[in-house]
C-alpha cells in the first residue's frame, strides 16, 4: 500500500492512500483487474482501516476506485480470504463516504454496507455472481436494504443488477450525482463529514 502522508501518492499495489488533514482518500488502485476483491485486496484494506483509524487529526474518510469499475468483487476462480474488509468490522468508527462512479459486484458490499454516506454516478450497476458465495455477500447490505429486495439481488443480480436510480429509492444510495460532477460532489460532501456539521439540505 502507498500513502502520501500530507497529498497525493505514487506507485499502486491493491489500494492507494491519501491523507490532506482533516480527510483521506482510499483508492482502489487495480484498475487492470477490476479492483478485485482478492487476498492482497483484503490485507491491504485491514490494514489500512486500522492505520488510518489511528491517525492524528483525521475526521472522515473517502472510498473511491480507479477505472471503469468501483469493484468486479470477488471473481469465481479467486478464494476470497475469511476476513473483513468493512471499515466498522475492522475497528474504524470515522464517518466513511463512497463515491461510486463504476459498477460493483458482491465480494465488495461489505464496504458498501458499513458505509455512512455513498454518492453514485447514474448508470452504477450493483450485480452479484451466480455462485453461492457471491449470492451470501448481500447479507453485507441487510443494514440498507429491506429483505425482499436483497432476495431479489441475490437471485437475480447477474442477469438483472440493481440500478442506482432502485438503490437510491431504496435507501443504499444517498445522492446520485451527475458523472461530471461527482467528484467535487465527495469532496464537498466528506470535508463537511469530517466537520462534523450537519449536511446542508441538497
């Protein structure tokens, strides 16, 4: 994993880190592969909720991804390892924001789950892979999604994945924001997390 303690970073592994006090940035930096879920992903993200919950002076935390996919989740010929990769699970209670410009499958809705605010551009696809380990990991966004509708992802999220537009009715997604404007969107929106202040209305 690469940081920049103060701006942006160099290199790439699995995950990027960078911290600009009072807020950070974890990037998913395996943009070739699809930011997989996969063991080097799960080390690396445990490792990094934990350092970063220690950090001096830090308020809220940004989770974005490099490249046309937030996360192809874990793939079928990829064992997953039986650790979390959710930043509560893995001890770090600041306020976390998604922003999601590309398309994520189960593997990877953990973080989606235990996340405080998520910001999607409009043509986001959610999707879960017919396996049966990937059909589990919506019980990642039982906290978000009523039971019904994680059925229907579980069952039918490979041939019909939920869109942002459902997920954003459904309370998973809190803004679905122009792509063009996403960006400065989750700046805004994480700095005034880390504030501590109530999000203006709109």
């Amino acid at each position: 994993m690469t940081r920049a303690p103060d701006s942006s970073a160099a290199g790439s592994t699995a995950l990027r880190v960078e911290v600009s006090l009072p807020v950070a940035w974890l990037i998913f930096d395996n943009a070739e592969h699809g930011n997989p879920v996969d063991h080097r992903f799960v080390v690396e993200i445990a490792e990094a909720w934990t350092e970063l919950a220690e950090y001096p002076g830090l308020g809220a935390i940004g989770v974005r991804a490099r490249g046309p996919s937030f996360s192809v989740g874990t793939r079928a010929d990829v064992t997953r390892p039986l650790k979390p990769i959710g930043p509560k699970a893995c001890g770090n209670w600041l306020p976390i924001l998604v922003e999601l410009q590309g398309d994520v499958a189960a593997g990877a809705f953990e973080l989606l789950g235990q996340a405080d605010m998520i910001l999607s551009a409009p043509d986001v696809l959610l999707s879960v892979p017919t396996d049966p380990a990937g059909r589990l990991d919506v019980q990642y966004l039982r906290p978000k999604l009523p039971e019904p509708e994680l059925r229907r992802l579980a069952l039918l999220g490979a041939a019909a994945p939920m869109t942002a537009d459902r997920a954003a009715e459904l309370g998973l997604i809190d803004t679905i924001v122009p792509r063009q404007d996403l960006r400065r969107a989750s700046i805004n929106a994480l700095a005034w997390l880390a504030s501590g202040s109530p999000l203006p209305n709109g």
